[in-house]
C-alpha cells in the first residue's frame, strides 16, 4: 500500500469511527430509528427460528455450553462470550432469512448482533446506548460492505461485516475515535477467507463463520482499548489485495448523509438471497394463472452471475437447498412459497421436487448482470406442451427499493416463524429498549424466548 494509500485509509477510517461514537439514539432521524427497531426485530425472530431448527438444538446439546452472561437467543440459557457469539451467529444465518444490503452484497445486521449482544450483557449500558452501538456497527459494516468487491467465490460471511462486529463492541466500551478506528482496522485484521463451495456442499460450517467474526469484533475492541491495535492497513491489505478489491473512498463518501440501514432488504423466501428473484418470478408465473406441472419440460431462469452458480441439482443437507436455485424454483413452483421447511429433509427427497429441480436451466445473462448493484433481477420462463410463460423481476420483493417490508409485514414474518406469542414477547423488549435504563436486564430475556416450530 503505497503512503498515499495509507493516509487516505487512515482518514477515511478515522471518519466513520467519529461518526460512529457521535451516535445518539435520541438525535436519530424518526425514520432511520424504525428501521433499526425493524431490523433489530427481524434479526432476532430469524435468530430465534433458528434456534429451534434441529441443527441448532443438537449443536447446543453436544457443546453443552457453559454458565455465562451473555444469553443464547431462544436457548434455555446463557454462556461466555465467544460461545455465545458462535451459536447467536449460527442461529441468526441458518435458515437463510436474515436482513441484508444488496449493496454491502451481505448481511451487517447478522455480524453485527452477536458481539453487541455479547458485550450488551455484562457492560453498564441504557437500552438507548446499547442501541447506538448496534446502529452505528451497522453502518460500519456495511459501508465496509460496499468499499469490498470479493473476488469470484470468496463467500461475504466472515469477511468485511467483521468491521462493524469491532465498530460496536468498541462503542459498547466507550473507546474513543481514534481507539475505535484501531478497532475496526483490527477487525478486519482477523477476516476469514471463506469460499462458496463450502456452502454449496451444504456443509453446516459455513452458519459458524458470522459468530466467529462477530467475536472477532470484540477481541479487536479489547485490543484497541487496551493500547495494543492500531490502524495498520489491514482492510486495503486483505480486502483488496487478498480477497478481492477495496474502495477506500465508499467508507466516508456521504458519511451523514447516506444512512446505510435503510437501504437494506427483509427476505421472504428460506435461501440464499441470489434464489429470491427466480423465487418471486415463479410465484407471479402461478399466480397469474394455472399451470400443470406435470406439463413442464424445462424453465429456464436468467439471472447475474453470480447468482448463475448456484445451479447445483445435488442438496444432500438444508443448507446446500438454500443455495440451489433449481430446488427453490422447483419447491417454490410446487408449494407456492420457500418456507424454513421446505428443505426439511422429506421435501428435498420429494420425487416430484426432484423431477421437476432437473428440469431447471440457469443462465447468467449481461442484462442482468449490467443492472447491479441497484437492480437483483432474475427472469423464469416455463415451457409446457401449451407453450412458454415468463415472468421478470427487477428486485425481490422486500427490497428496500420494490415492495419493502414494513412493520406489519415483519410482524407476519416473525409470528410465522416463532408463533404469535413469541413474536409478541419479542416485539415488545425491542420497542421497549429505548427507555430501558438497563439493556442487559432486557437484553437476557432474550434466553428464555419462546418458539412455537
């Protein structure tokens, strides 16, 4: 990194930690305050499905987790830091239906949660501080998200979002900004370098990478503020010399302006979210009229490239489901929605899922791929022995620019997912946070959530 490079880090760097200790929940826009409620709400019902999932339950039940403060959302209990951090991550990115940012071509909210609610649990801090943390963690993260380009088949869990997992745990310790900046740098410092394939395998693994970079995060704050980190390059070095490529200038450009949390999306559909405009398509396709599936000799699915890849015919686990396209075209064409468990294991054996799946064609086009970032399109056309259909979408549904999901929408999505009652409990610890005057003594409530699967 040549000097030039480095002072333009350095400033950069030094930027968003001011902005991210200046925070103040009360000084929030009306509008960005909701979505981070949204978000924290989202995050934490998907957190708490996952919790449920039988992955999870036997992942708790082998590692019999140790008494400690930090609680493990919907688990019955509470455990040290990294453990915590570790299984929260798991639990929040399993049934692939945490919030992203189509820009930040990730997911900040995840990173984020588990070292702030690691750290929320044990330090002196009023539900508004602990809030500021988790927004301003956001914004790191994904800001880090958008200067990061990874090079083709390095997987985003694990990698920039480590950022702003270090943004909040810093803030959580009341570092100042120069002590922050040292934080995010080492942050990055400690990245993963995660590939595609272990997802497409369907390998469990690939739901550890989050809460591993989340505690990352913290060990980075507790670094820097103990004097021993500082900002070295670390983010130019391995984001845009080892992993991919790196813009220094998306970390500050708009900094204040620009709000990155509300540019996210909320996911519908159980999946990757490189399947959710193939998923959508399929849904107008049936809903615009009938279709005999036994019909169907092929569907063609044109999409970017990178959502091309996931073309496997071959799901031997839940998570290698999720990030195959002809099996969320072809489970969606049947049921008509992607639900957490439409890749239980007797849906992905369905002989008639399976005959359908092989009929699935998917195809990278320029069109799609020359309307990134803003645009996540996909186009399915259907051919039966009565002809073709297609249905094209430019962004799935839930995409804070087409058809974004609000309040009541995740309201629906939660009680979907954990019962109404569950949702109910949750909602009201998020709103309630605000003028919590401790966020630990709300913050451990999380433990003993309950989920109705």
């Amino acid at each position: 990194m040549s000097e030039q490079t480095d002072e333009r880090y350095r400033e950069a760097v030094l930027a968003l930690a001011e902005h991210a200790v200046a925070v103040r929940w009360s000084e929030l826009r009306a509008d960005v305050a909701e979505r981070a409620l949204l978000v924290l709400f989202d995050t934490l019902g998907v957190a708490a499905a996952g919790a449920a999932t039988p992955e999870l339950v036997a992942l708790r039940t082998s590692w019999d987790p140790q008494p400690g403060p930090v609680p493990l959302i919907a688990g019955g209990r509470s455990t040290d830091e990294a453990t915590a951090c570790v299984l929260n991550g798991a639990a929040a990115c399993c049934l692939e239906l945490d919030e992203g940012s189509k820009y930040a071509r990730g997911h900040p909210s995840a990173h984020v949660l588990p070292a702030a609610l690691a750290l929320g649990a044990s330090v002196e801090a009023t539900g508004a501080q602990w809030l500021d943390a988790f927004v301003a963690g956001y914004e790191v993260a994904a800001r880090f998200g958008r200067a990061t380009t990874l090079r083709a088949g390095v997987h985003p869990h694990g990698t920039w979002g480590v950022a702003g997992a270090g943004a909040a745990a810093g803030c959580l310790l009341r570092l100042d900004s120069a002590r922050l900046a040292a934080a995010i740098d080492a942050a990055a410092a400690q990245s993963l370098a995660p590939h595609f394939s272990v997802a497409f395998n369907g390998s469990f693994v690939r739901n550890a990478w989050i809460g591993s970079a989340s505690f990352a995060g913290l060990t980075a704050a507790r670094l820097a503020g103990s004097g021993l980190a500082g900002v070295d390059g670390a983010a130019p070095a391995i984001f845009g010399e080892v992993l991919g490529e790196f813009d220094i200038g998306e970390l500050d450009r708009d900094l204040g302006e620009r709000v990155e949390i509300l540019s996210g999306y909320f996911k519908r559909h159980a999946a990757c979210a490189y399947t959710h405009p193939a998923a959508d398509a399929v849904q107008q396709l049936f809903e615009a009229g009938p279709i005999d599936r036994a019909a169907v000799s092929e569907v063609v699915v044109e999409t970017y490239p990178i959502a091309a890849t996931l073309d496997s015919k071959e799901w031997p686990t839940r998570l290698a489901a999720m990030f195959s396209i002809p099996y969320v075209v072809a489970e969606t064409a049947r049921t008509g929605e992607f639900g957490p468990r439409a890749t239980d294991e007797a849906r992905r054996l369905d002989p008639e899922t399976v005959a359908l799946a092989r009929r699935v064609v998917v195809r990278a086009t320029e069109e799609f791929e020359s309307r990134l970032p803003s645009e996540r399109g996909a186009r399915v056309t259907i051919s039966t022995s009565d002809g073709r259909r297609s249905a094209a979408v430019s962004n799935p549904i839930g995409d804070a620019d087409n058809a974004p999901l609000g309040s009541d929408e995740v309201r629906a999505k939660v009680a979907g997912l954990i019962g109404p009652s569950g949702a109910e409990q949750l909602e009201a610890l998020v709103r309630g946070l605000p003028e919590a005057s401790q966020a630990s003594a709300e913050l451990t409530k999380l433990a003993s959530l309950g989920v109705e699967r």
